[in-house]
C-alpha cells in the first residue's frame, strides 16, 4: 500500500472486510461488542489489538477503517476520528496541554478555533496570537518552553496562506507541537506532514463528505501522539464519530480528488473572471498571481483552492443584495460542498467576533465567502454575474 498513489488510497486504504465479503465497506451499527469469556474481556480492556474493540466511544470497525484511510493519504503512523471538525481541533490541542502551557497560534482563525483558545485560556494556558503570514512574528513569540503551534493552512475567510514549512522549523527550534488545521487545502492539495506539521486536523464534514450530509472531524499524527495523548481524553470525553457517519466520509473519499480538483477549477475560473468587476473592491483567491501569497500556495499546494473571498462595495447591504439575488448557489454557512455555498462571514461565522477584530482580520460589512461545487463553470458564472448586478 505504501507505492499506492493517493487516487488509489483514498479508495482502498484500511479496508477490511468481514466473512460475508463485502464490496462496499460494513457499517457495524453497535455501540458495544460481545466477549467469548471473561478473561478475554479482561484481557481486552488491558490492550486491544487492530481488531479488538470495547466500546463505541473507544473504537468501531468502520470508523477504524477511515481513521485508517485518513492516515494513508496523510501520510502519517496513525488517526483518531472524531464527532465534528471542532471536537478534532479542540482535542488535539486540550489533550496535550495544562494550565501554564504556552501556545502560539495564527489571528485568522475560524470564530470556533478562536473560542477554543479563549477557552484554553481561561483555564490558564497563555495564547499568543500573530499574524500567520509574518514570519518575523511567529519568530518573536515563541520561547523556550512553548508547548503548542497552531494555524490554519489557509486561512477562513480571508484565505490568507501560512508557509507552514518555515512556521514549522520556527515551532520545532523551541520544541513545539505544531497542529495545521488543513480543511481549506484539503488532503489533495497539502500534505502538511510532508512540509513538518506534527498532527493535522480536518473538518470531514467539508470536501471529506462533500455532500452536505454528515458531521465528522479526523485527527492525524504519529502513533505515540494519537495512542497516548489524544486517544485516552477522547475515551473519556466522548466525541467519539458514529459509525454511520464514518461510512458516509469512506464514501466521500473515494471521489475527493476528483471533486476537489473540478470545484478548485471553477474556483480559479470565477476568480479570474470575476477580477476586476465594477461591484466589487477586491477578489482574494490564492490561485490569482495578485494574492499576497500566490507564489507560496502554487509551491506549497499546487493549486488555490475551492473557496473564492469577494469583496461586494456597498457594504452589508449590497452584500445581502448579491445573496438573495442568487439561484444556483445556495446561501450556507459551509464549505467544500459539491453544491456551491456562499456565506456573510461578518454576521454567520464569524458574527461573534468584536468589531476591532474584524477589522483586523479583514472581515469587512460587505465580504462574503464562496465555496464553489462541481456545478457548470459557465452557469455559476452567469448566475454570479447576474446577482452581481441586481446589487
């Protein structure tokens, strides 16, 4: 399996199949398993082997089979499944850190990253956000005894791109874990661990599924890191990743490369098309040559992405204009969808955020975020352009 190429894990890594021989992966709907006797059931709660389960919290076979597909294609020794994209991030952080900890972590967050830090925080662990994309600052914040990186390859909604390479020697220097967050990237266009990211968070419920139907979130990293830090307070927190769901994401990932790379060709062709455009101030899309990072997200990921960030002049208003006058993209507060979605980030995802951080940020009254399908090229264009002028 190791000289399989990706196209090819992401359709037959990790499956096993039971005496019936199944085509399609089993979904084994049950939250407990039965013991030949006590002592193997004694014998199982001291160690598990790759076949032995306990519990559903603690592990199923069909979520075993994508945690170990997520970890082919990732490319790292083991994975940890998880109930959403959120309770990955905030376990692979909390696991790992005590009051005390340091943390530096990129400012353009998801609003929930952002509360996750907060939170961690409160309960006594120091947070040093910076600018991600400065190099100078992620130098400056971090000191000897730093615990933990933590950024988002590309950032949301701004898509601002991290050289995850270079914030990974600065993090590793001090003896930092560093955690990507790599949903907007997605597994086809960044291997984090091959530019030295330590653990790798995903939202399945973007591209993984890619159908808007489950919730779901992977935690990718080295065995010693999934097995004796994240897997014992997953245990006993209980986030576990229903088996149902898990079958749905082995799903989504037999056709994630194709999908990914077809949404991230109309994302490149709406970009460049709509460049330019009297409504709006800007477009940021790290496929256009004029993105800050342009150079970096062709090196580091090879494409730009699936999600378009425009700018509507007019503020809110206008912002909400260009929505409602939309038929084929639908407005959703997702991403990585095969249908396209777009969504006001200043008053859905990131709604929470105080005004001066906004601004900050880049989130302005009149940014909305599009994350485009697999739809026809030329028809969201025609239904982009044409919202576009009912502005």
């Amino acid at each position: 399996m190791d000289d399989w190429k990706t196209r090819t894990k992401l359709i037959h890594a990790g499956a096993r199949r039971s005496q019936y021989g199944e085509m399609s992966e089993a979904i084994f709907l049950t939250q407990g398993f039965v013991y030949a006797s006590a002592e193997q059931a004694e014998a199982r709660f001291i160690e598990t082997g790759p076949d032995e389960f306990i519990y559903g919290r603690y592990g199923n076979p069909t979520v075993r089979m994508f945690e170990e597909r997520m970890a082919a294609i990732e490319g790292t020794e083991d994975a940890f499944a998880t109930a959403s994209g959120m309770a990955a991030v905030n376990a692979a952080l909390t696991a790992m850190l005590k009051a005390g900890d340091h943390v530096v972590a990129a400012r353009a967050l998801f609003g929930s990253c952002l509360y996750v830090l907060e939170t961690l925080g409160r309960f006594g662990v120091e947070v040093t956000l910076v600018d991600g994309t400065d190099l100078g600052q992620w130098r400056a914040a971090m000191r000897e005894g730093t615990k933990a990186v933590f950024l988002e390859s590309v950032s949301n909604p701004t898509l601002e791109v991290i050289d995850v390479k270079s914030v990974c020697e600065i993090a590793h220097a001090v003896g930092a874990t560093v955690v990507v967050d790599n949903v907007f990237a997605t597994p086809t266009f960044s291997k984090a661990v091959e530019l030295g990211a330590d653990v790798v968070v995903y939202s399945a419920t973007k591209h993984i599924d890619g159908s808007g139907r489950c919730l779901g979130g992977v935690v990718c990293g080295s065995e010693a890191y999934i097995r004796k830090v994240l897997e014992p307070y997953l245990k006993h927190t209980g986030a576990a990743m229903s088996p149902f769901n898990a079958w749905v994401m082995l799903k989504g990932l037999e056709t994630l490369d194709l999908r990914v790379r077809a949404q991230a060709a109309n994302a490149l062709a709406v970009a460049e098309a709509l460049s330019g455009h009297a409504k709006l101030e800007r477009v940021i899309y790290p496929g256009l040559k004029g993105h800050a990072q342009h150079d970096l997200a062709m090196a580091q990921m090879g494409a730009g992405g699936t999600v378009v960030t425009i700018e509507v002049k007019g503020g809110q208003a206008a912002a909400f204009r260009f929505l409602n006058a939309l038929e084929i993209v639908k407005i959703s507060n997702n991403l990585g969808d095969a249908k396209s979605i777009i969504t006001h980030p200043a008053t859905t995802t990131h709604q929470r955020l105080p005004a001066e951080q906004k601004v900050l940020l880049g989130i302005t009254p009149g940014l909305v975020r599009l994350s485009l399908g697999i739809e026809d090229g030329g028809d969201l264009l025609a239904d982009l352009t044409r919202a576009l002028d009912a502005v």
